[in-house]
C-alpha cells in the first residue's frame, strides 16, 4: 500500500469505524469499569492507535493497528472491518496499557553528566538525560529529556532545579542540582499531543560529555532520512542501560499513555520493539534518545507498554526528533 493511502485510512478508520465498534461493545458491557472508565481530568481513552508498518516490500507500507484492551481484541467485526477496509495490508498487534516511564532502579552520579544518566525535577523519582543540545537563540548548553521527567507534568516552574542523579537514586539539592528548568513543551489533557519534551540549562561549572553514548559509539546528528521500513535502533537509558531494537510502526496517532493526571492522547508516534531477550526500556528509561544504525537520533522515548513486541516483553513509544528540536529552539551537537 502507499504511504498515502494508510494515511488517508487511517483517518478514516478512525472516524468510521472504531466510534460504533466502541459503543456496541459499551452497550455489550465489554469493557471493565476498573479498567476502562473515562479518566476525570482528561478525555482520553486506552482504545486503539493507528499508523504505519512496513510492508511486505521494500516501496510499501501496512496499516498499523495497535490494541490498547482485549476487548477490541476479541472483537471480530471491529478487526475484519478494518482489515477489510485495509485490504489485509495491516498489522495488528494488542500491546495493552502504555504508561509513562518512570523508574524503580538505582543509577550513579556522574560527572562529567552524561547522555543515559539519571536525572529529574527535584519533585521526581528520576528519567533519563537523553542529549545535551546548544539553544539557538541563547547559546547556552541544555539538557534534554522529557516534560514528565523535568518539568513534572506542567507542574513545575522555569528555574527550579534538576538533579543528577534523580532524586529516588538519591539526588539531592543542592549538591546534585546540575541544571534549572528553562522550557517545556505543555501536555495538552484534553487536546492532541505531539511530544513529550523539556531543556533544562546547564548551570555554570558543571562539566558534561554530550557526544558519549556508552558503547554505542558518538552521536553522529540526526537522522533526515523519512522511517518507513523496520530500522535497528538503539538508546542508552537510566534502567535498562543499553539495549537494540528494531522500529515496528510510524505515525501513529492516538496513543494514550497514562500520566498522574490520567490517560493523554499523542499522534504521530514511533514504535519500538526490543531485539533482545529483554525490554528495550522500562520504567526511568523515560527521556532516552533513540538512535539508529549510524547514530544518528530519530527519536525521544517518553512511554512503554506491557506487553507486545517480538518477545512479549512491551512496546516502547517515542516522539519523532525533528519536531522537539524544532519546537524547542535547540540543536543537537555533532562530532
């Protein structure tokens, strides 16, 4: 199929199909009052996401559909609609729930900082520096991961500090205080969201090594070329260190991730599976650059899944790179 046309389907699936499908299993009383309510403080729903596998050849693409419960598993004409409408050029993967990333396990304070280190708002547990970048208009060294992991979930004010390590791996203010919050890009509750991005400002004295990638090698820049087949991937994160994977679908749009403040809806996503015998990320791994086989970044990891992927192990999301750059008014550094 062509880019277009799994683009052009997936509005349409989304508009046509899966609102009936929805309320019939509603009405059947399919889905679990504990586990599928509407969240109070937003309107998104853990339902289905929509967007583009690669296909059987190399010039082609699939539709990719990604369940978020069983109920939408188990039901055979919401599934054979859209495979009909999809002309059996698609995927369909359950994945199950897609939470934030944030962490249970002990990371080291390091210094010179690092890319893959943990760190987080004061008022955190701790995610993961994914890259230092120069902020165009300023100059100044930034660091950057997630909104969740620096400013809180919009909780946060412009000038607290960053820890590094985070502060559930015992950072503390103010010896670990590394950075001050400068900018976040808004998680909309009740809107579309696109990523899940914040810079915090080095401060003065600290020393970092912003091209060091652990064994994975220096960042060489970011990728430009458009993902459209299943690339090798890899990151360097806060609690599962280093680990490979391949990209499984593109763009797709109605993901929701559950945050503190309830479940929160994203388009144009990238997802991950791990090719290894473990997960490609879990909880703290939030904030990690995703970088492909000539490490170059394409991404910045911000949720996972429980279950899903190759070994069943989960499924890791990421916001594409060019728009955080792009928003944030920040420069990745290269060799």
């Amino acid at each position: 199929m062509h880019i277009e046309s799994v683009r052009a389907l997936k509005q349409e699936i989304a508009a046509d199909v899966v609102p009936p499908a929805v309320a019939a299993i509603e009405r059947a009383g399919g889905f679990s009052i504990t586990t599928f309510s509407l969240d109070k403080q937003t309107r998104a729903r853990p339902l289905l996401a929509l967007g583009v596998a690669p296909g059987t050849r190399k010039t082609d693409v699939r539709l990719a559909v990604r369940l978020q419960r069983h109920s939408l598993e188990r039901s055979e004409t919401l599934l054979d609609t859209i495979r009909k409408r999809a002309r059996d050029e698609v995927d369909i993967r359950f994945v199950g729930r897609i939470a934030k990333h944030a962490g249970p396990w002990y990371r080291s304070r390091l210094r010179p900082v690092r890319p893959g280190g943990s760190t987080g708002h004061f008022r955190i547990t701790a995610g993961t520096i994914g890259a230092f970048a120069q902020e165009k208009k300023s100059g100044k060294i930034v660091i950057l991961s997630n909104n969740h992991v620096l400013a809180n979930e919009n909780d946060a004010k412009a000038g607290e500090a960053i820890l590094q390590p985070g502060n559930y791996d015992n950072g503390k203010r103010p010896k670990d205080a590394i950075a001050t919050l400068a900018k976040w890009v808004d998680l909309k509750p009740n809107g579309k969201n696109q990523m899940d991005a914040a810079i915090a400002v080095l401060k003065k004295g600290v020393d970092c090594d912003p091209l060091n990638y652990d064994a994975l090698g220096t960042l060489a820049g970011v990728r430009t070329e458009p993902i459209l087949q299943p690339i090798a991937v890899s990151k360097v994160g806060r609690t599962t260190g280093l680990t490979r994977g391949r990209i499984t679908a593109t763009e797709l749009d109605d993901v929701a991730v559950s945050y503190d403040v309830g479940s929160i809806s994203f388009d144009d996503q990238i997802e991950i599976e791990s090719t290894g015998s473990g997960p490609f990320s879990s909880g703290g791994d939030s904030g990690s650059l995703i970088l492909d086989e000539n490490m170059n970044a394409c991404g910045l990891l911000f949720a996972g899944s429980e279950t899903g992927g190759s070994n069943n192990r989960g499924l890791t999301y990421a916001n594409p790179i060019a728009p955080v750059l792009s928003k944030l008014a920040i420069v990745l550094p290269v060799p």
